[in-house]
C-alpha cells in the first residue's frame, strides 16, 4: 500500500480536498450527481443539493474519522440520508435546516474551514436532533456495510 506511512492529517486534508472538491453533474429529473474528483466513487441526490452533500460527507468524516475508509462508504450515508430525505418531508427538513445552521456557524463554507474548525463547528450542533439523526444514520448505514467490517479487520 503506497500510502500506508499517510498521517491522519494528511490523510483528512486529502479527503476533505475530495469532498470539498468533488465535481457537481446536474442530471435530468431534478437529480444531482456527486463524483470524487479521480471518478472512483459518485451518489445520485434527489433532496439534497451538491453543496449540502459535500457538507455532509465532509461532517461525517469529522464526526467518524476512520483512516482505513474512503470517501465512497461516507457518501453512501449521505445516498441513505437522501433518500430517506426524498421519502419524509421531516427529514428532508431537518436535514437541510441543520447544514445551514452548520454553514452559519463561521462565516466561511463548512468544506472549507480548517479540521479544527469543522470539529468545532459540529461541537455546538451536538445535542440537535440534526446531528443525532445523522449520528445514528452513520450506525445504521457505515457500520453496517460488509465491506467496512473488512476494512476495520472483522471477518
């Protein structure tokens, strides 16, 4: 593995680059596409804008920082969010009103704010029902992949 000697800061300053930086597709029907920048992952959003599930991705990591994962198991919980979003009128409520809130705490993108800040941030958010919805979210969709329990070793 090439970049097995990667710190965790270069590591989440390389992913966070991804989410920050990942290429927007507006596709028919009111969808959006959310791609990594070398292509190796994509989500199809039909609640959330692009902004708000780089926002989200990019919260996840920060509140679930797991070296050995890419980018693609985090945006799957951001595909599960949408779609429950898409289904429930209080999610998608919820949902969107807690990353704006989240985009309000400084007076610069959630993406773009340093890892401390981002931490910071999600601090003063800890006891909303929008982060424990995405809090559980992350338990029920991350934690429950198969190909996760590989990455952390399980069989």
């Amino acid at each position: 593995m090439r970049n097995a000697a990667m710190d965790r800061r270069r590591f989440l300053e390389s992913s966070g680059q991804a989410a920050a930086g990942a290429a927007l597709i507006a596709a028919a029907g009111g969808t959006t596409l959310l791609m990594a920048p070398d292509g190796a992952w994509a989500l199809t959003l039909e609640t959330l804008s692009g902004q708000d599930g780089a926002t989200l991705l990019k919260a996840l990591r920060i509140i679930y920082p797991h070296d050995s994962l890419g980018d693609q198991y985090y945006a799957a919980v951001v595909e599960a969010l949408d779609q429950e979003a898409k289904g429930k009128a209080e999610t998608a409520t919820l949902v969107t009103d807690g990353i704006a809130k989240l985009e309000q705490v400084y007076p610069m993108p959630f993406v773009e704010l340093s890892e401390g800040n981002q931490l910071r941030a999600l601090e003063t958010m800890q006891d909303s029902d929008f982060f424990q919805t995405i809090r559980f979210k992350v338990i029920a969709a991350l934690y429950n992949n198969p190909q996760v329990w590989q990455a952390f070793g399980y069989e």
